[in-house]
C-alpha cells in the first residue's frame, strides 16, 4: 500500500471515529448541549486536529445530516427493487419516513438543524452542503420512480403528476413530524395535546386519507 493510500484511508477512519464520537454524544446529552471540545476528547483527538476535519459543529452536523440521507435512500433502494406492488412501495414509504426519529433519532435532530441553519448560498459555497443537496435529490427521485411504478400497475391514479405526489407526500410527512417534534412549540398547543399518545394512529389515518385519494379503485 503506498503511503498516499495510506493516509486517505486514515483520514476516512478518522473521520468515521470523529462522527461516532458525535453520534454517541448527541445521543447522550442532545445536539445542542454539545461541543467541539466534548467531540474532541470523547474521538481522544486535539481540538486542533478535529478543526482539521471539521472547521464547525455546524459542519460536522451537516457530515451526520448526510449519513442521514444516504440511510433513507438505502431504504428507498430496496423499497423500490422490492417487485412489491406500487400501493405496497408507498405504504413502506410513509411508514419510514414517520417512523424515522424514532428509528434513528440522532439523524433526526441533525436534520433539523440542517433545516434551520443551512442557507441556499451555501449550496455553491459548502462542498458538504452541495453533497446533502443531492442526496435530497436522489431521496425525492427514488419516490418519483416508485410513485411511476405505482402508476403503471395500476395502484395510484394516472390522472396524478407523480412529481406532485412527491412533494406532497414528503411535505405530508414533514408536517407530521414537525406537529410531533418533542421540541416544537406546536405539540405543545392545548389543540394537538389530546393527541401525543396517539401518534402512530394520527400517521395512519392521514395516510389512510392519502391513500384513499389516490389508489385506483
């Protein structure tokens, strides 16, 4: 192994330590209660050397932001080669994205602090920016491709655009979420109080009302 390969093999496990380190800390104690000093001394790391890989929490945020996606495209991969019925894609759809700071809720807050703090001029300006961006592209592609499956079996309507279906699912799904965020102001309104134990019976009734929607009878 020459000693180029070498050291990019390193710098990719260095990073990987770096991450896992802020994984297992925002796990713990919460994103917003961390620092780069704690991130550094749980990887055993110089805060010096951790700048090297990661100029900001926001960066570095943004590096778990990005594992994040490529966790959702993974499983939109396999929902999609599933030979499933396109009804069946769209039910495991709307099932992984609701459920999803359930499943993996420390890539849940990264998200949410990629959606408060990242501009769109950082597109052009931050490489790990542009990187996310794209993975969001390849996230709503694969539900295009799944929503055009369902269309041709016969599951959906064709009358609908499956680019708005598209928009509308996941902004469907982020509506959910933001209504049941621990920390949103919303779950806090006496009118969705009623509702905190009940969250997976609101997410099937609204994707039953989808469904009902657009499923050819």
């Amino acid at each position: 192994m020459g000693t180029e390969e070498r050291r990019k093999r390193e710098k990719k496990q260095r990073k990987k330590t770096i991450i896992c380190a802020a994984e297992e800390l925002i796990l713990e104690h919460g994103l917003d209660a961390i620092t780069m000093n704690d991130i550094a001394e749980r990887s055993e790391l110089s805060k010096g050397t951790l700048y090297l890989y990661y100029p900001s929490k926001d960066d570095l945020v943004y590096a778990i932001n990005s594992k994040g996606f490529s966790i959702i495209n993974e499983e939109l991969s396999k929902i999609f080669s599933s030979n499933e019925s396109g009804k069946k894609m769209i039910e495991r759809l709307w099932k992984l994205g609701v459920r999803f700071p359930e499943n993996y809720p420390i890539h849940m807050e990264a998200f949410r602090h990629y959606e408060l703090h990242t501009k769109a001029r950082d597109i052009h300006t931050k490489p790990i920016v542009k990187e996310c961006e794209e993975k969001r592209q390849l996230l709503l592609t694969h539900t295009y491709r799944i929503l055009q499956v369902a269309m041709q079996d016969g599951s959906v309507k064709g009358s609908y655009s499956p680019r708005l279906l598209t928009l509308m699912l996941w902004s469907g799904i982020r509506g959910m979420l933001e209504i049941f965020d621990a920390e949103s102001a919303a779950r806090n309104t006496p009118f969705f109080q009623d509702f905190n134990e009940q969250e997976h019976e609101i997410y099937n009734t609204f994707m039953d009302i989808v469904m009902h929607g657009i499923i050819q009878k």
